[in-house]
C-alpha cells in the first residue's frame, strides 16, 4: 500500500441518506460503554461514521463486481436489535466476508505517516487484555481499513433518550447534530486477509496496539503491507 493507493469513495445522496437511515435504527441498540464511556452525541456520530465507511465501500465496489455483494444491514432481520456477526458484508461466488474498519487519523497526520505508522483495527481484547479474541477465530476473512479526516461531535444532548427521541421523529436532525457533511471525503487505505493477521500477530514484536481512553486492544495489522482497491476488486471477481 503506498499514498497511490489510497482511494476517495463515493459520498452521494444514497450513501447518505441510507447511513443515516441505519443509523438512527441502530442508534438504540448500542452498548454506550462498548469502547469507553461516550456522550450521546459522540455515540450518534461514531455509529455514523463506520456505517458510512461501508456503505461508501459497497457503493463503490458493486459496479465493479461481476459477482454479487451483500451489506448484512440489507438482509438482517432483528430490526437492528443485534450486534452484527462478525462481517458487514459478503461478496464472491465463494461469499466471503469482509468487515470494514473506520478510524481518524491521530493528530490529523498525512496519508504517508498512516502508511508508514498505523494498522488496520483488528479487535484483540475488549478488557485490556483479560480475555483475547484469537485471530483464527474471526468471523471475516477480509478486513478493510478507512478513514477519514474529521472530529466526532460530542456536545449537544446530555440523554440518550431525549436524542433518540428527536432523530426518530425527524430523521433529518441528525445530519445537523453531527454536520454529517464533515465525513464527505471516505479515504480507503488497504485490507488484508485473515491468514496475514495470523502471522503477523505470532512474527511482530510487539504485536498489539491501543490508545487512551479505551478497553480495547488491537492486533497489529501493518497499513503499509494492506492490499490496494484494484487486488480486492480481483480477490473478489475471482473468489
């Protein structure tokens, strides 16, 4: 992966009016302490964020595709009432699925200093390392990074419910609580494969990461050895 490879995905009315639609229904169904303890308004708007990173994702890729793609948010039937199962979408003859990552550059650092720095966000604890998620045992078989270059709200609404009530009765409101116009620039920086993360969590040294304020711990999953957009078009079409 080198700053060529990065790839703008769509930001179009469909994109945004389907993210915000989904977002609002998953809105009450998430664990406010999933990753640390977070205001309403920050929850709203990272739920935004990752369902807009693959829905950005889905829209470029399905005219691209001579095989068919599946967006789980499209064929689940719990009313949004679960955690998805592992994958966000299915694509191949073969269905293989693929999870997408969202996450904000640190401290606004260039598309370089990603590459050469940062990981795809692979999940290797929720409690600091109590209890570890093996990464055999992930569900998807492709993990594809994106980012964007913006700063989640976190003022406006001191109750989840008052905000939930209000983004309910007027769909529209959300994209002004959040200024949803701010994640307009979807930047794609590579994916990998699940055997990859395997070795490179039993080869690198160290092989976790984290940041403050969170119970999570990633596994190291290097950007700089991601695969590019046209590779995962191919791994698609012939998978």
């Amino acid at each position: 992966m080198t700053v060529n490879d990065v790839v703008i995905l769509p930001f179009t009315d469909n994109v945004l009016r389907k993210t915000g639609i989904n977002t609002i229904k998953k809105y009450g169904h998430t664990s406010v302490t999933r990753m640390y303890g977070r205001t309403p308004v920050e929850l709203l708007d990272n739920i935004f964020m990752g369902d807009l990173a693959k829905n950005s994702l889905l829209e470029y890729l399905r005219p691209l595709s001579t095989q068919p793609i599946m967006d789980y948010d499209e064929l689940r039937t719990d009313n949004f009432e679960e955690p998805d199962p592992g994958w966000d979408i299915k694509a191949g003859a073969k269905q293989i699925k693929i999870e997408v990552k969202s996450s904000i550059p640190t401290n606004h650092e260039s598309h370089q200093a990603i590459i050469n720095k940062r990981d795809i966000k692979i999940t290797a604890s929720h409690d600091k390392g109590n209890t570890w998620i093996e990464p055999a045992t992930l569900e998807s078989e492709l993990h594809i990074q994106v980012y964007f270059y913006a700063k989640p709200y976190k003022q406006g609404y001191d109750q989840f419910d008052m905000l939930k009530s209000d983004i309910t009765t007027d769909n529209n409101i959300l994209h002004r609580i959040i200024n949803s116009d701010k994640y307009k620039q979807p930047l794609f920086f590579g994916w990998n494969k699940k055997q990859n993360i395997v070795q490179y969590v039993n080869t690198l040294k160290p092989n976790t990461w984290s940041f403050e304020k969170t119970s999570r711990v990633y596994w190291r999953c290097p950007i700089k050895e991601a695969f590019t957009m046209p590779q995962l078009i191919e791994y698609i079409n012939c998978n």
